[in-house]
C-alpha cells in the first residue's frame, strides 16, 4: 500500500525521468495506492483525489499522457457495473 504523497513522489521521478517509461509502472503504482480502500466508492474517491494531484504535475513530459491513459482506465474499471 502506498500514500497519495508516496505515488506522486513516485510519478513525479517517472515524469523526469529521460528513460522511457512503462505503462506498467503507472499501473503498478496506481494499484499500490488503491490497495488501501475497501470498496468501488472508497477506490473512486482515492483515485478523483490522485488524479486532482497528477494534475499539479510536470504536464510537459512525454509521460503524463501514458500516466493520464493509466488513471482513466481504472476509472472506467471502477465505474463498470457489478456482475
């Protein structure tokens, strides 16, 4: 599990770094972040409040696009119905 100021620190040397960048790694980190709330509506509100961080972020770097395509995938994950 890992906190909101742990996975920007984590995001924000993944938007400086000049080594290309997995998707995997986002992914991983977004996860982690996640593990610590129980329930879709819990997960949600923890990933609005990450994703009102990324925000703050370098936006000029060649990975926020990979990193934004990351958080709205769990967005659509979170917001799928219940089978």
């Amino acid at each position: 599990m890992a906190s909101l100021d742990r996975t920007l620190d984590l995001f924000s040397a993944l938007l400086a770094s000049e080594q290309p960048v997995q998707v995997g790694e986002a992914d991983e980190a977004i996860w982690a972040y996640l593990a610590a709330y129980d329930g879709l509506e819990a997960q949600s509100q923890a990933l609005n409040r990450l994703g009102q961080g990324v925000a703050g972020l370098d936006a000029s770097s060649a990975f926020m696009p990979i990193l934004l395509d990351a958080l709205d995938r769990h967005r659509a994950r979170l917001s799928e119905p219940s089978a």
